[in-house]
C-alpha cells in the first residue's frame, strides 16, 4: 500500500461553498435588548420565577441577538446574564438555556469539553461532535475551543482517547485535505478492508477524513462496484467499538446529515422519558442550522412529527422550551 499512500498525498481536490441554512430560530422583527433584558430581569425576580417570559425571549431570537441582550442585561442589572440564568433555574431547562447563552461554536466546544473532562470519557457525545461537524463548522469550533479554554481540541482529544479512534478523530479535527480520484478512492477502501485479511485502518482514516460530501457520496457509490458489501456493512465486519461507531457516524453524516441527528432525536425518545442530554445538545446546536430539515426527515423516517415526539416524551417547562426551539409540528 505504499503507492497508495504515495498517490493520496500527492491528489487535491477543491471543496465546496458554504451549506444552505434550514434554521427553526431566525432573528426577531422589532428587536429591543433592552426591553427583553429589563423582562427578563423582572421575570428572574418575580415569586417563583417566570419561566415561560424567559423561554419565550431566550428560545425566539438568534444568537447575535441573545448576545445583544446578554449586554443589556449586565448594563441594566450589574451582573451576568448567565449567572443570574444558573441561580434562577434547575436541572434540563438551565442546561438549554445556559447552552443558547453560547453561540453555536461554543456550544459545540463547551459539550466537547465536557465530553472528555474528568474520569472516563463520553465517546458517544465526542463521536456526534466531531464525525457529524463539517469542516467549516470544525474550524469554527476548534477557534472557540481555543479562546475558551486556553487550549487546543487536539491536544484534549489526544490525551482522552488512543489507538486508531483517536487517530481518527485527529484526523478529522486537523480538517484533512488531500482527497483522491473517486474510483480510486472507493478502489482503496476495498483493497485496505473486504478484499484482505485484516484491515489497513490507516487507509480508511485517511481517506474517511476527507470532509468533501458530494464526492465521498460518490466513492460510497462507486465502492459498490468492488464490494459485494455497501460501505456500512463492510465497516461493521472490518472494525468494531468507537471506530466502527466513528466510520458509521461519518458514512450516515455524509449520506444524509439532517437524516443522522433525525434518527439520533427518534433514538433518545422511543422509550418512556427522553436521553435529555442528546435531545438538548442536538436542538440547541442545530436550531440557528439546520433543524428545519432534521425535522422533515424525522417525519418522514419515523410517521411522526419531532414536535409531537417531544411533546409525548419530555414535561414541563423544559417541554415548552424544545417545543419552541423545534418551531412546527410539520
């Protein structure tokens, strides 16, 4: 395989523009800060706590405009926005209004932060992060990270994970960019997997980790011609553990991204309650993204709306607070 290793480093390819935004939270017409911060202030002190004013200002304006209000709010009552959200509320609706006090990069860094702090990792949470971001939105995350936490993500990731999942994962964050001729490609991935015994995994990395969409789409469906397995039957036979859920994660993102986190929402709330810490991170990330979309493959994969679906699996205030980030219930 040295060839190919060869032929791979010497192969570019140019990347696509920027992807379409299907958002559910756009900016608000007649937008004052400082009427939403002076509401906001009086419903922190209000007997009880006025959940609802709160929700309905926090989940129905963008991030640059909660930004704005945060300002106004500190201007008007001396003190931080999110601190004063974190003594007035509890448990998953704190979370998700901590999390929209964030823009959408930070959100993303702080849970990957949070995904490798401590003893033992969350690699389901790091795998989301990582293997379903494009590079674009990588990029902005790894800036985020770094401005947060005075750190680099490669340096956390390096030191929380190992072997070919942390080489992956590094590859991926390192936002690759040596792609290769499609029938090439899907010619390699064959040859480094089904076609031997054992798999070359540095291969697949190094090919998997190249984040242009359209034209993986194409390798998939070209490899279909070498294999007599499509590409995520071959890697659940040729891997296994945080790999193979890794390389699955990557195949389903560049397959039908909006369809992936749809199935991940369905996922978290097919059974009594709701996993609310994925339901939360995937509304709050993709609200000012794509959640419009993940809505319209959720209907039409699972028969049901993402609003309805909630609705039946998650209560109270923190209930409202998703249902307004979902936005329809078509």
């Amino acid at each position: 395989m040295a060839l190919v290793s060869e032929f791979l480093g010497q192969l570019t390819l140019s990347y696509g523009g920027e992807e379409p935004k299907f958002p559910t939270v756009v900016p608000v017409r007649d937008f004052d800060p400082a009427r939403d911060a002076a509401r906001i202030e009086t419903a922190i002190k209000t007997k009880g706590v006025d959940e609802q004013t709160i929700i309905d200002i926090l989940t129905r304006r963008s991030a640059e405009q909660r930004r704005e209000v945060a300002f106004e709010y500190e201007r008007i009552a001396k003190k931080d926005l999110s601190v004063a959200l974190k003594g007035a509320l509890s448990g998953a609706l704190e979370a998700l209004l901590l999390g929209l006090m964030k823009s959408t990069a930070q959100y993303d860094a702080w849970e990957l932060k949070a995904s490798m702090k401590g003893l033992g990792t969350d690699e389901e949470t790091l795998i989301e992060l990582v293997c379903s971001r494009n590079n674009e939105e990588l990029a902005e995350i790894k800036k985020a990270y770094r401005e947060m936490f005075k750190k680099e993500v490669e340096k956390d990731i390096s030191g929380d994970t190992s072997g070919n999942f942390a080489k992956l994962l590094l590859a991926l964050v390192q936002l690759c960019s040596d792609p290769v001729y499609l029938w090439f490609r899907a010619q390699v991935l064959y040859e480094a997997g089904v076609k031997r015994k054992g798999t070359e995994v540095g291969s697949w990395i190094s090919i998997m980790s190249q984040r242009s969409i359209p034209h993986l789409q194409k390798v998939f469906e070209r490899y279909k011609s070498y294999s007599p397995y499509d590409m995520k039957e071959s890697i659940r036979k040729e891997v296994k553990g945080d790999l193979e859920k890794s390389f699955l994660t990557l195949v389903e993102c560049f397959e039908n991204r909006q369809l992936y986190f749809a199935n991940k929402l369905y996922e978290a709330m097919k059974s009594k309650g709701a996993k609310e810490k994925v339901v939360t991170r995937i509304l709050v990330s993709r609200c000012e993204v794509d959640l419009m979309r993940i809505r319209t493959e959720f209907k039409r994969q699972h028969k049901k709306s993402l609003y309805q679906t909630i609705a039946e699996h998650t209560k109270g205030d923190y209930q409202k607070a998703l249902l307004s980030l979902c936005g329809g219930d078509n």
